[in-house]
C-alpha cells in the first residue's frame, strides 16, 4: 500500500471523546491568546509569551512553520468545554529514515493536570504510528523539567540521555536537553498503558 507523504498526511483533524487536535490556522489567533498570558507555561520553552508583541511573533511563528511543513502545528481543543486549551506539534519530520518529533507543547493553566496532555499524546501517536508508518516517535525537553520527564515515562517514554548544552534559553543559562522515545515495536504496550492512564483520569468514559 502506498502512503501519503508526511508532508500531506501530518496535518489533520485528530480526535476522540476528550480532545480534538485540528491543524493551526488564523481564526485560532484570539482563542489562543486568550490562555497564553501566564508565566508559568512558558518556564522551559525557549521564548516568552509576556506582551501582544510576543505573542503575536510567537503565533507568527506557529502558522509559518505550518504553512512551509517545518512543523505540523495543532491546536487543542477540550471538548469537555468546547475551549481551546493550547498547542502541540509534529516537527524534525525526517521521512525517509521513519522518524519525527512531538513537541512544542503546551496547555493553559486551567487545563493542566486534566488529563488532557495524555489524549493528546496518545492521538499524535496514533496517528504518527498507525496512519503515518513512523518508526520512531522523540521528544525532548529541559533536563530541569521534572514535570515534563515524569509525565513521558509514564506513558512509556524511553529515557535517551542528555545532550549538553544544547540551546540558549531566555533568562541566560544553555539549556541540556533530555530525549526520550517511543517505537513502533513498542506503540502496542504504550497504547494500553495511555489508554489505561486515560480511564483512570475519566472513569465514566
């Protein structure tokens, strides 16, 4: 069977009974920004979202790199109160040797801690395994960011290693950066285990 090349097929409407992932597009500008405006989503990312100016270069950004397939930018909506509730993506999509990267994640203050981020998580991973024919699926993150390394074990992220010094980051310091990885041998067993996750946190779904 022939597939649809990456640069067609990361980009679609991605949903279940708690979360739809649809890909960015201009009328997503105010409802995004509505959330963004919060110090404490932006601690280990590499830029800050502190005024209109940043937030509207970050925005830019997002639809830039959807529009030249840098990255497959979606938005994430709960459906459990119709609201957007932040942004993940596709990126460092390297076709030809089966692999790409889940991150630039983030949730507005209110929807974190709801078990959002695990649907999301498993959706991308769905589809990057079941629909894209990935073999590998990475992320990273801040060595720092105990929150973010916990919650990618938990789903059955293998933890890598560290690469040194790897970007600058706002406030000055260079940032090492964690890797963690699932593969396609593997997606069954992470699958359960999300699912598992996802029943635990909406018990009546």
């Amino acid at each position: 069977m022939t597939r649809t090349a990456w640069s067609e097929s990361a980009s679609a409407l991605l949903e279940n009974e708690h979360v739809e992932l649809h890909p960015i597009s201009e009328d997503d500008r105010e409802p995004i920004r509505k959330i963004a405006f919060d110090s404490q989503i932006w601690t280990y990312f590499v830029s800050r979202v502190e005024s209109d100016a940043d937030f509207d270069a970050f925005f830019e950004a997002m639809l830039a790199d959807q529009k030249s397939g840098k990255r497959a930018v979606y938005v994430i909506v709960d459906k459990s109160t119709g609201q957007v509730a932040g942004s993940s993506s596709y990126g460092n999509l390297a076709e030809a040797d089966g692999r790409l990267e889940i991150g630039w994640s983030w949730l507005g203050v209110d929807f974190q801690g709801k078990g959002i981020n695990r649907w999301v998580k498993y959706l991308l991973l769905q589809h990057a395994f079941e629909d894209m024919g990935a073999e590998r699926v990475e992320f990273k993150t801040d060595v720092l960011n105990a929150q973010a390394r916990a919650g990618l074990r938990k789903i059955g992220g293998y933890e890598e290693g560290v690469m040194r010094s790897f970007n600058p980051m706002p406030e000055g310091r260079r940032r090492d950066a964690i890797y963690y990885s699932v593969l396609r041998a593997e997606w069954a067993s992470v699958k359960d285990q999300l699912n598992r996750l996802g029943r635990a946190v909406n018990p009546c779904a």
